[in-house]
C-alpha cells in the first residue's frame, strides 16, 4: 500500500520517523486502535472525501488553468505597453520586471497544479511527482519574488 506524502508516495513505512509507533508496545495498540476505528468509516464520509477530491480537480484544473493563461497574456501585453515608453524611468523598469517575475510564477504554477491532471502515470515512473522536487522550490520562490519585489 502506498500512502501520499505531498508531492511523494512513500511504500516502505520503515523508514519513515514515525515507524517507532509501530515497534513500540504501548503506542502501537494506540495506533492500531485509531486505525480498526477509521476503517469503520462510514459511506457518508468516503463520499464527502471523493467529492472534496473532485472539486479540488475542478479548482486546481479548470480555474487556475484559466487563472496561469489569463495572468500570462495579461503580462506580457504589460510588458508591451511598457516596452513603448521612451522615457527610461526606474519606475518603468520595475514594473517590466514585477511582470516578468509574475510571468515565471504563473508557469511554476501551471506546472505544479493543472499539470497533475494532464499528465499520465508511466508504468515505471510518474512525470508529475519527479519534476515537482524541482518545481516547487521554483513556484515558492517565485511567490516571494513577486510578493516581496515592490518593497525592494
């Protein structure tokens, strides 16, 4: 059984920091009881979980989807306009480069969330999870770049 730890799928349990849970007496019976408990769940619960999963598909493909193409051609019709001034001002400057840095958000972005839903799986190994170790340290840093850069 594979569980889901963010963006990784962890199948071996033994090297997780948690796997003394289980070798330890007292707390595994602790554990074992919380886990016969949720595997009495009933229906309701495992229907309002696949429908949070489906609105969350909905959200992360079609909304930010339209979000990431609509911020990109936003953005580089400001980097056109800005483009025509003849004037170099450093006012200017920062606001090509804010839209720039907005530009490299969105795409992080597109590719940490749509992306999920538009790639398949591999039979040995899934696209989306190898390139999210590189992705979301991107996406990150490009959300304080563009939060931050007005202040510099």
């Amino acid at each position: 059984m594979a569980l889901h730890c963010g963006t990784h799928y962890i199948t071996d349990c033994s090297s997780s920091p948690f796997s003394s849970l289980r070798t330890n007496g007292s707390s595994s019976s602790t554990f074992d009881r919380s886990n016969s408990s949720r595997s009495n769940a009933s229906s309701s619960v495992l229907t309002r979980d696949a429908s949070a999963r489906d609105f969350q598909a909905v959200v992360e493909l079609y909304v930010i989807g339209v979000l990431v193409a609509f911020g990109i051609v936003a953005n580089v019709v400001s980097i056109v306009v800005l483009k025509r001034y003849r004037e170099r001002r450093d006012s200017l400057f920062l606001l090509q480069a804010l839209a720039v840095v907005d530009c490299l958000y969105l795409v992080a972005a597109a590719l940490r969330y749509p992306l999920r839903y538009l790639l398949e799986p591999g039979t040995t190994a899934d696209p989306y999870v190898d390139m999210q170790p590189t992705v979301f340290p991107l996406l990150k840093t490009f959300q304080v770049e563009v939060v931050t850069f007005p202040f510099r």
